[in-house]
C-alpha cells in the first residue's frame, strides 16, 4: 500500500516507519522534512491544502499536540492543533481515493478518570481539560463527517478508524515513565506503596502490530480502544525498573490515612503532593483492548506489558 503519515517525525512516526517500511510505500506530513530512511518524501501542510501529495491508499493521523502535564500550554493551541489538523486531514481524506483513514485519539477523549473497573469503547466521553476536549472534538468531526458521506453516497468502501491509546511507551520516549524512571535511579524511596493502583499502559510494538492488521484485514469502521493486555501497578513498575537496575526496590508502604491527611495540608498550603496530585499518582485507570482484538481475530497482543516496560526502561538505561 502507498500510505501518508501525519506527524511521521515523531516517537510513534518513527517506529511505524521502521515496522512499515519494508512491506509499504510511506509518505510523510509533517512540519519538518529531514529526509528518514523508508520514507520516500516528507511533505508540509502547505502540500495538503494546495492538494500537492501523491495518491495514497491510506492516511494514519498522527499529528497532534502531546498533553502537557504541567499546564504550560494555552488550551487553544490544542484545539488548533489537534482539532484543526485532524479536519484538515479527514477533509482531504472524504475528497479524495483514499480509502482507510486511522486517528490517532486519546483514552483522555473518553475519561479523566475511569468509571467503575474498565474503561470501554462504550462510556459516555467526559473529558477534562483543553487536551481530552480538543481531541473529543476531532473524534466528533470525524464521526458526524463520515455519516453525512455515509447518507449521501451509501457506499461503505472507506474505513475510518478512531484510535483511542492509553500511555504509550518504548525504547527512546520520554514521557511520564522516564520522570518515574529518575526518581528510581536516584534510589528515592516511593512512599506511597499503600495504594496498589492498576494502569494500563500501551507498548509502541503492540501499537504498531495493531496498525498493521488494520491496514491489512477488512476491520469495520468504528473507535477501538488501544493498550496491553495487563494492567501494571505503580509498585510493579517501580520493581520493574529496579530489575533492570539491578537494585533493591525501596517502595515505603505508609499508611493511607496520613499520606491522604498531607495531601490535604498540601493543598492549603500549595505544597507538590496535594490532592489533586495524590489522586493522579494513585488512582485506577484500566483500559479494555477487548474490541480491538476480537476485530483483528487475536486472543492476546503479541508483547505482555512487563515485557514492553522492561525495553522501555532498558534503553533509558543506554
């Protein structure tokens, strides 16, 4: 297939290259252009808009602003990024021959937090903040789009698939796992070994086996939610890191109540551990990946989670 990929530059751009180079055809977008090996020519925006790219067979949507965890970020910027680019992109795809067309959403879309046990494909989005929102927001222009080409054509030959990962994770990211990662290596115990948390997390190679059956299998249309099928808690992760390291994990299980009670004296006083911070650190968060891999025909993803972890951490390591 001849495949265009937006944001092809970046952490998940450059590992679909690598697990998509030798069976395909791969064109970027992207807003630099140096040139990358299995990519036969990056081209800009200015390229889509003036309608310039050359026929593709499928786009994966990638482009988009990452969730700032500090808040430094003005919430328009995500919504004129992440959903201004996603329109741009899906016009461009409903105009032309192309015939599958992947976004790369977010589990944020859905839910801040998880209501009940597992986070499905089916709960009512309820986003928090100018990240989950903006992306909510493409998910909804793609949706409402791709019905009104439904109702006018009545054809269902393009497929349109809404990607919702948790965390994603893999040798040279340096996201959320890399900051856990330091406080690690610098052998600062965690004191909040009392709160036995359940995350999931998504592994780079599960992601990119996942884009693959889609570009190859006739998947119905729809959102799929994307993550390993082990859920890991903040303890295990932590123990995982320590193996690696070839360190004894110093994890202080103290007691609920009197980490709670300093979280609350942290929120009077404006203090880094506050409540709201607490709950990050602490709370559930699981994903069901149960969708995605019975529309692929697979029972299980073909990396576990504390595999991926463990490849994540070693390359921090080199």
């Amino acid at each position: 297939m001849n495949i265009l990929i937006t944001g092809i530059h970046g952490f998940v751009g450059s590992n679909l290259v690598m697990s998509l180079r030798d069976k395909h055809t791969l064109y970027g977008l992207d807003i630099i252009a140096p040139e990358k090996e299995g990519v036969v020519k990056t081209f800009s925006w200015e390229d889509l808009e003036q309608r310039r790219l050359p026929a593709v067979d499928a786009i994966i949507h990638l482009a988009g602003k990452a969730h700032d965890t500090k808040n430094q970020s003005a919430a328009q910027v995500y919504f004129d990024i992440n959903t201004g680019l996603t329109q741009k992109a899906f016009d461009y795809f409903l105009e032309t021959d192309v015939r599958k067309f992947i976004f790369f959403s977010s589990v944020k879309a859905a839910a801040d937090f998880v209501p009940g046990e597992v986070l499905t494909e089916e709960v009512v989005p309820n986003p928090v903040g100018p990240y989950g929102e903006s992306k909510i927001a493409a998910e909804n222009y793609i949706l409402e789009n791709e019905e009104l080409r439904m109702k006018s054509e009545g054809c269902q030959e393009k497929r349109v698939y809404i990607l919702r990962p948790c965390m994603i994770h893999g040798p040279g990211n340096k996201g959320n796992l890399n900051l856990l990662y330091g406080v690690v290596k610098r052998g600062i115990p965690w004191p909040l070994g009392a709160f036995e948390n359940r995350r999931s997390f998504t592994s780079v190679d599960n992601l990119c086996y996942v884009i693959g059956g889609l570009l190859a299998k006739d998947v119905a249309s729809g959102i799929y939610n994307m993550g390993d099928d082990e859920a890991l808690s903040t303890n295990e992760l932590i123990t995982l890191m320590c193996e690696v390291l070839g360190r004894k994990p110093h994890i202080w299980r103290l007691h609920r109540g009197v980490m709670e009670a300093c979280a609350a004296v942290g929120t009077c006083l404006h203090l880094p551990l506050n409540k709201e911070r607490l709950r990050k650190l602490t709370e559930n968060y699981v994903v069901s990946n149960a969708k995605i891999k019975k529309a692929l025909g697979i029972e299980r993803m073909p990396v576990r989670a504390e595999e991926g972890i463990r490849r994540t951490i070693r390359s921090f390591c080199q």
